[in-house]
C-alpha cells in the first residue's frame, strides 16, 4: 500500500512556474515542497487550537 496519496488542483501557470522556481532553490520538488508548506500550516492550526 501506498504510503502518500495524490491531490489533484488547479494553479494559476505563471504560479506554478514561481512556486516551481522556490522548490528548487530550496532543494526540493515542487511537490515534495508542497507538501512541506501543507504540513507546516496543519502543525500550526494544530498549535492554535489546542489553546
């Protein structure tokens, strides 16, 4: 069994190719750098709503 799961959306090309551009300075793919953003904001709502 798969351990990741696909989310297909919608962006804006000129935004992908922005966001595109980040991930890899970053050292990363844009997905893999996605999903870093994801997880990084699900911890912090997490945070706050623990208060």
């Amino acid at each position: 069994m798969s351990k990741t799961k696909v989310l297909n959306l919608r962006i804006d090309p000129d935004l992908k190719k922005r966001a595109k551009a980040i991930a890899q300075d970053d050292g990363r793919t844009l997905s893999n750098w996605v999903t870093h953003l994801i997880e990084r904001e699900v911890k912090k709502a997490e945070k706050e709503n623990e208060k």
